[in-house]
C-alpha cells in the first residue's frame, strides 16, 4: 500500500492527541478474524516504534457509518482514516505513526486552495499562478472576491442594493475567471446563478468554485484561512483598492492567516519548483516543520536547499544540519540533501545570492511562534523580499498547519 493510497478521512475521534499525547487508534472491523490480524499487526507496529497510545475497537454499524468507513477492515489514526479494506505491514503502519502529526497538516493535504482576487491583472497572475498548483494536485480552486462596500471610503449601500450588487458582482468575477483561464485553455462555466456555484470541469483538470464575500478583505481572508490548505495571493497592484487588497492586507494575512500563504510576485509564471529554499532557523529544528515542507516539495518533485543565515561563530548549527538531514532522507530519500550555512548579520541579500546561483523557484519561511514572523515584518526583511525577489514565496505558521 503506497501513501497515494492511503485514504485520508476525517472521522469523529474524540481524543484531543496532540493535547493528550496519545495516538488515538480506532479499529473498525466485524469483531471477525480480520480484525484480530489488523489488532496483531498494530502491536507489532508499537513494537517497533513505540508511542503512548489508546487503541478502540469499533463494531457497531452505526458507529462505522458516522466515521465515514465503508470497508471492513479499516483504521483511523487521530481522528484520521489511513487505510479501509485492507491489513497494512507492520512496516506501513509505523511510517503512518512516524508521520502521524504531518497526516493532520494541511500543507500535506492540499485539497482546498483559496484565491483571493480584486478583478486586476496582478490577481489574475495569481489565479493562474494558484491554477496550475491545482492541476498538479487536483485541490479545489476557490476565487473569492471581499466586498466591503460598493465605493471605497463609504458605507455599505441598503440592503436589497447590495444584493443586487452582490449579484453584478458574481457575474464580474465569474467573467475574470473565464478570461483568465482562458489563456490556460480551461474553458470556465459556473453553473446555476448563486454565489459560490462550482464551476464545471473534468476528471483530469482542477474542481473551480467562486463567491463574492461581504467583509474587509484581510478579515475575510482570514476567515477563509481557517477552512482551506493553501491561499495563493498577489504582492502588489495598481490603484487604490489593489494597494489596499494586496499591500498590508497581504501583511496582515502572512501574519494572522490559519492556513499557509504563497504571496506570486507581478508577472510570475508557474513554472514548477524544481528548487526550492527553505530559510532555516532554530525555530526550525522541530521534525514537523521539516516533513511539512518535505511533503509539500515532493508532490512538485522538488529539490530543497535548507539555508541557514547567521552570525560567525553561531553555535547548535551541526546540530540543526543533522536534525535536518535525518528528517529529509526519510521523507525524500531520492533527492540530495543539502544544508548551507551563510556567514551574514543580513537576511535579504544571501537570500537573494543564494537563490540566484542555485536557480531558486520558490521561498519557504517555516515559523514556530508568529512572533518570529512579526518580527522580520518590523524589520521589513519579508517586504523586501516580496517586493523585490521576483520570487514566488510560501509563508507557513507550523502552528495553525494543522486541522
């Protein structure tokens, strides 16, 4: 069973696991002798990877149903079902239990990407920019256009005017959207007349929905965060409410967004990332934050430069490389692993080299505490960056990665 395979389904454990600790196991099965071996092959997989740990056996219909099991037997970790119809190896198991936080990330997911546009021509850069990552991974792409009110700088118009409005509004970004993808030989068409109707696609090409939301653009962007995998957005933009939407609303959401964030600079075409840098740092140092970005480069089939910057003489750095390498050759055992450290009291700049000479596609900032991330916003690091790399960057607060 390869992790393609693995069905990955939210069920209704009730265990809290990262606050209890203990991995939550639910073995769904007929009480029959298939259960029994799914119940042996687990002990054998705590075996060898020991864990504080809660197995439930579930038998009652009803029960099955609600979790979202349709074949016997099956297997949930953390509220998360990894396998039905099927006895994993003892093998299969432990990597599930190794990687059994990354299986919640919603890095590692991407189903849901939103698009955050205001009908200019940067955020249409960055729909097809967030549409060709949809292909790749066959996510949902969801546009949604923030409406605050009808002219900037006054109040939200009666109510049945706004309605009204809500309703030009919707046919404007469903207009944008099939003169954007055009270019992309995807041929656009929202079915029924409501706000949010999806829009038609096949098997083999990305599922589009649309919807016009009422609210100031970095809140509802942040609402939106919470519910989706990734938010692909533009940098800059021309006149005022393209400032407005993507310059310190594209602040505000690196900073308080609940999902992981790409900022696409103007002009940028999607290209893959055949490299991508990851900007280490101590915070760094936790395994997840590692297989986080792991995860998300080997579905481009990506190769990942950990660069840390700092000061001469900075001690813990042998010790960052090996926690880094160790993490990296299991989950990508078929790339070379490559660490370097950069003697700087700077970050912009070795950025900038490092990613020059080393054909960089895309910027990874991993943060542990947003404070961090707040702070190279003060600096203007991260402004400067978005601004002036001419890179794409993916901004992700290990903290909020996770459903």
């Amino acid at each position: 069973m390869k992790e393609a395979d693995l069905v990955l389904t939210k069920t209704t454990c009730s265990g809290v696991c990262r606050g209890c600790g203990k991995a939550h196991i639910k073995v769904y099965s007929y009480h029959d002798q298939q259960g029994q071996q799914l119940l042996d092959v687990i002990q054998e997989a705590l075996a060898i990877f020991p864990m504080p740990n809660k197995v439930i056996e579930v038998f009652e219909p009803g029960t099955i149903a609600a979790d979202g099991i349709s074949v016997l037997p099956a297997l949930s970790l953390d509220g998360l079902v990894v396998n039905q119809g099927v006895i994993p190896t003892a093998d299969e198991l432990v990597e599930a239990f190794r990687n059994r936080y990354l299986y919640k990330s919603k890095l590692h997911r991407l189903q849901h990407i939103v698009v955050p546009v205001d009908i200019s021509e940067v955020s249409a850069n960055a729909l097809r920019f967030a549409w060709q990552i949809a292909e790749k991974t066959q996510a949902h792409l969801e546009v949604i256009y923030a409406m605050d009110s009808i002219f900037e700088g006054t109040k939200p118009s009666a109510t049945g005017f706004l309605s009204g409005y809500n309703k030009t509004m919707q046919t404007e970004l469903d207009t944008f959207i099939q003169q954007t993808l055009a270019a992309e030989s995807y041929q656009y068409e929202p079915i029924g007349s409501q706000p949010g109707a999806p829009g038609m696609s096949t098997a083999t090409r990305p599922y589009i929905s649309s919807k016009v939301v009422y609210g100031f653009p970095d809140m509802a962007i942040q609402t939106y965060s919470e519910k989706c995998d990734l938010i692909v957005m533009g940098t800059t933009g021309g006149g005022t409410l393209t400032h407005k939407l993507f310059g310190s609303v594209s602040m505000e959401v690196s900073k308080n967004a609940m999902a992981p964030v790409m900022f696409v600079p103007p002009g940028m075409t999607y290209k893959g990332f055949s490299n991508m840098l990851y900007a280490s740092n101590f915070e760094s140092l936790d395994p997840l934050r590692i297989q986080q970005a792991v995860s998300f480069a080997r579905r481009f089939d990506s190769q990942i430069h950990f660069v840390h910057i700092g000061p001469a003489g900075e001690k813990g750095v042998a010790l960052e490389r090996k926690l880094f390498e160790i993490n990296y050759q299991e989950s990508h055992p078929d790339k070379p692993f490559i660490f370097t450290k950069m003697v700087s009291d700077d970050v912009v700049d070795p950025i900038y080299e490092y990613a020059f000479y080393h054909r960089i596609e895309l910027l990874v900032f991993v943060t542990h505490h947003r404070s961090l991330w707040e702070s190279f916003l003060h600096k203007s690091i991260t402004r400067e960056v978005l601004s002036s790399s001419g890179l794409p960057v993916l901004v992700i607060h290990s903290d909020s990665d996770l459903i």
